[in-house]
C-alpha cells in the first residue's frame, strides 16, 4: 500500500500544479520592471548610426519606448495605432528596432510612416534582454523620474491606448505639473 502512496501524492502535486498554471493568462507576461528605474542605454541611432542617444538624455521627461522590427507581422499592425498616438502629441514614442538590418528598418520607416522622435538600434538584442523583452513589439510607459510605469506585450490596439496608456500619460503629465 505504502509503495502507492507516495506516486500517488506525487501525481497529485503535478496535478496542482499544471492546474495553477492553466489559470494564468498566457498573454499577460509580467514585468519585474514595472515601478522600477529603466535601464540605462547609450544605444546609436537608425537615422545616423554615428551618433548615440542615452536613457539619460530623456529624464524630465513622460516617454514611449517602442521595440520593433522590419520583420515583424504584429509591429505592422500595430503601426497605425503608433501613428496616431505620435500624432496625438500626448507623449514623445521613441523606438528601439530590435535585432533588425539598418536597411530594411529604415525601409520600413520610409514606406508606412515614422512615429518616432528617433529610433535606436539594438542589434544584438542586449538592450532588449535588459528591458525584459519577450519579443516584438512590446511598448513601455516611462515617466520622467526614468522609471517603468506599464509594459505591454505584443501590439498596440485601440483599446490598450485608449483603456490604459493614454490615462496612465495623463496622469503622469498632471503629476509633473504639480512638481
């Protein structure tokens, strides 16, 4: 009987646990980042890859970071949503073209519109891993302090815009008013 008992309560740990798992949503990936300080980056520019721009140069300021890619399906489709966001004035978007060709990104760029202040490179990826990225696009809201208020997974919708960004920049707009 004893010989049973312990596979038994093994199977049954694994069944917890497997069942814990299957509650959590897939698509929401935390971010140990949120409400603590960006990492710092002195990344080069895609416009003029002999010139840098570091994290420091946009403390005082609420921002967007944007990674993305020439190669990514879910960026294209977010970009309209950028687009209009940039457009709205409501915060500068910076981009980060994550592990991408100059050429192609720039292409991109060119062809469907920029929303972007400037967009950095991130070749190897090093920066992106600093910031916890799980792929592309991923768009962080970083208030003027240089800390990581949201993160969002995957694209940009309406929706995520409207239902949270564009809210938390307001706040964090008002808050800079007040200081």
């Amino acid at each position: 009987m004893k010989r049973f008992l312990i596979p038994l309560v093994v199977l049954a740990l694994l069944v917890g646990v497997l069942a814990a798992g299957l509650r959590h949503d897939p698509r929401r990936l935390p971010s140990a980042l949120v409400g603590k300080p960006a990492p710092a980056f002195d990344l080069p520019r895609l416009d003029a890859s002999n010139q840098t721009m570091s994290s420091g140069a946009l403390r005082g300021q609420v921002w967007i970071l944007n990674v993305w890619a020439s190669w990514c399906e879910a960026c294209r489709d977010e970009h309209a949503v950028l687009m209009d966001f940039a457009a709205s004035g409501a915060a500068p978007v910076y981009g980060m073209n994550y592990k991408d060709d100059r050429e192609p990104a720039l292409q991109w760029l060119a062809t469907a519109g920029n929303p972007y202040v400037t967009s950095l490179v991130d070749r190897d990826g090093r920066t992106g891993i600093d910031y916890g990225v799980y792929g592309v696009p991923e768009t962080f809201v970083i208030d003027r302090s240089g800390v990581v208020r949201y993160r969002q997974a995957g694209p940009l919708t309406r929706a995520s815009l409207d239902g949270v960004i564009l809210p938390l920049v307001g706040k964090l707009q008002k808050e800079n008013a007040r200081d």
